[in-house]
C-alpha cells in the first residue's frame, strides 16, 4: 500500500499588505501553487489597504495580522511583533518559513532562531534595503542587520545580479545557497484594456480629481509607490521640460507618504495642469496602454515589475539605470536607459522617442519579446518551489 505523504505546510511573513513588488511576487507565486500539494498561510502586518487577501481570496490560504509589525522601525512594537511570529509559527508548525521583505526577514528569522525552529527559512529580497536613499549610518544599520540575520536563514532569493554582487562584498552568507531568480510574467494572460478604453477611464478619474475636464493627445505615464526610492519629483521635475506644450500631460497611478511633497512640487512648478496624481487603481497595469511611454524614474529598484508590465504591454520605456535595469534593457534597442535624478536626461529621452529618432513601435515590439522570451512566470515559480 502506497504511503500517504500530508501537504507541505508553508508560512510566508511579509510587512506589509499594501500593493508593492514584494506583494505582486507573493500573488503571483502562491496563485501558482498547487493547493493540493502545499498547506499555506501568511502573517502580515496590519493595514487598511489589505491587497493581498484581495488578490488572494479563494487560493486556500490562511491569513493572520500581526498587529505590531510595521514598515518603520520601532523597537517596542518589534519586539511584540517577535512575541506574535514566534507565537504563530510554533501554532502553524510549518515545514518551511518564507520570509518576502526586509523587516520580516529579519524578525522571521531571528523568531525562528529563538524558537529552535529546525524547517527550512527562505528569505527572498526584491533590493537590498540598504540601497534606499538614506543617510550613510543608517545603510550601515540595515547592512549590518542583513549580515547578521543572513546565518539564521538557509537560502537568500535574489531578483538581480547587481544585488548578488553586493553579497560578497558585505559579506551576507546564509547556512545554504544563495539563489539569483528573476521576476517573470506571464503576457498572455495579462488582460490590458484597449488603448481607447484605457484613455476614456483615465480622463473620467483625472477630470473628476481636477473638476475640469481632462484630455491629451500624449501621455507619459508610470505606476508607483510614492516612496522616495521611487524618484517621482524627478519626474515631475521632467514634466517642467514640456510645460509649453498643451498636448502633453504625465500622469502618475499610485499613492503613499511621498503624495503631499508631490503635490507640493507640483504647485511649486505651477505643473498642475500637466502632472496628474491618480491615486491607486486596482490592477493599475491594465491602464498602461493609455500611455504613448513608459517612464521608470527610480533612484533604487530590485527587478522592477512596473518595467517588465509596461513592456509587456508594447510600449516605448525609459527607464533610470538602477537595479536590474540594465539586464532587462538594451538601451537604444528594448528601451532606452538614463542616469538616475538626472530629469535633463529623461526630458531628452522623451523627445527622442516622440520625434522619432527611435521608433516607439520598434521599441515597444522588442521590449515585448525580451519579456515573452526571457522573463517567464512558470520558469520564476518553478525555480522557486523547487527549493520548497
């Protein structure tokens, strides 16, 4: 009689819940799993923006708030989020312990340290936090915290090649390997609207945030956090390059803390009638075919899925040289790449594709196919369960 063997059982921990590309990997790669083979449940920590159990409803998994755990340090509420992860896992008693953002990578493992816990601790990192634009010690902090916890974890996923690099260089060693696995997508079941459709929808939201009544012949757009890291005044600094011309508008989908220093630039620059805020929209890449190009202003970035989503979508992007950029972009040939917090240079770029020194369609097409051929989602989720 054949032995009957039970499901796998698997806890992911992540901060936060709100849309991030952490979050967009954790949805893309527990839809791909099969419910029959694994038993999971995740912890994450409290908000009102819950994304992922939207995303996620009907995937039979388990969701648990851990009320304490938050993106900011604070050491009272560390602490108690250390007490309520040590208290969930020894309840769930998993086989493997997924770890999917910085802050839960390191109280995941240390809880998992204090705990005995003797399963197999995958942290999976989309860019090193230490690369963020902050002061010199507090980098040092977070590189240090990175090192440390790395010996209380079996294997480190990275997305990039740039992050691996730094592994050696700041010493982060887990127990096990060290793994480069990037993002992947699967094109032919992204539902994008149609151009027309994608337009109407955008118009209605902008003209019902401005009160007036929105059009424009070009678009420039990006999906983003307002996170600093994403360097969306440098974008807004861009759009003052074309303040003379009533045909053009950027538009920016997304929200977060950075909004009030946006709005305040945007006044600043008397941009308001060229530079929109959309907020959030839910699935916001079936928009990205409203735009004529795809901007990537980010001054710090993993393997961006707003990059790989947007040239899913056919469309021309530039993209700021950071992380994983310049292995996913062949600039001149797939896209066109600019240095970072340098808005002359995106200002450039930008009229370069739309005076037709590089054809936007031939771009669009060839970003197309390096997604379709290179950046898979069955090959990104089969790597990684394999190390289930």
């Amino acid at each position: 009689m054949a032995e009957i063997v039970g499901k796998k059982k698997v806890l992911f921990i992540i901060t936060q819940s709100e849309p991030g590309g952490a979050q967009r990997f954790l949805v893309n790669f527990i839809s791909n799993l099969d419910k029959d083979k694994y038993e999971l449940a995740l912890i994450t920590g409290k908000n009102e923006n819950n994304g992922l159990s939207t995303s996620l409803k009907e995937k039979n998994i388990k969701f648990i708030v851990a009320e304490s755990l938050h993106r900011e340090i604070n050491f009272a509420e560390d602490i108690e989020a250390l007490r309520e992860i040590k208290k969930e896992i020894g309840a769930f008693k998993p086989d493997t312990l997924f770890l999917a953002s910085s802050k839960a990578g390191f109280i995941g493992s240390l809880a998992a340290k204090q705990i005995g816990f003797t399963g197999k601790v995958i942290y999976r990192i989309g860019g090193w936090t230490f690369n963020d634009p902050w002061p010199s010690w507090k980098k040092f902090v977070f590189r240090m915290m990175e090192k440390q916890s790395a010996h209380w974890k079996d294997i480190i996923i990275l997305n990039n090649q740039k992050d691996y690099q730094q592994v050696e260089k700041f010493g982060i060693k887990p127990r096990g390997l060290i793994i480069v696995v990037p993002n992947g997508l699967d094109v032919y079941k992204m539902d994008f609207l149609l151009k027309e459709e994608a337009r109407l929808k955008l118009y209605q939201k902008i003209s019902g945030k401005s009160g007036g009544i929105f059009q424009a012949k070009i678009i420039i757009g990006t999906i983003a956090n307002f996170y600093p890291t994403k360097g969306l005044e440098y974008l807004v600094e861009t759009a003052e390059f074309f303040k003379n011309d009533p045909d053009m508008a950027f538009v920016i989908i997304g929200d977060g803390p950075e909004r009030e220093n946006l709005k305040f630039k945007i006044k600043n620059l008397k941009l308001e009638n060229k530079v929109f805020l959309v907020g959030q929209i839910s699935d916001a890449y079936r928009y990205l075919p409203a735009f004529d190009i795809f901007v990537l202003p980010s001054v710090k970035e993993g393997f961006p899925w707003a990059l790989i989503e947007a040239m899913a979508a056919k469309l021309p992007v530039i993209t700021t040289d950071v992380g994983a950029v310049s292995e996913i972009i062949e600039s001149g040939k797939n896209g066109i790449i600019v240095p970072a917090g340098k808005p002359e240079f995106m200002a450039n770029a930008i009229k370069t594709v739309l005076d037709g020194s590089k054809s936007a369609q031939e771009l669009g097409i060839q970003a197309h196919q390096s997604v379709l051929h290179k950046y898979r989602l069955g090959k990104m989720v089969s790597q990684i369960e394999d190390l289930l």
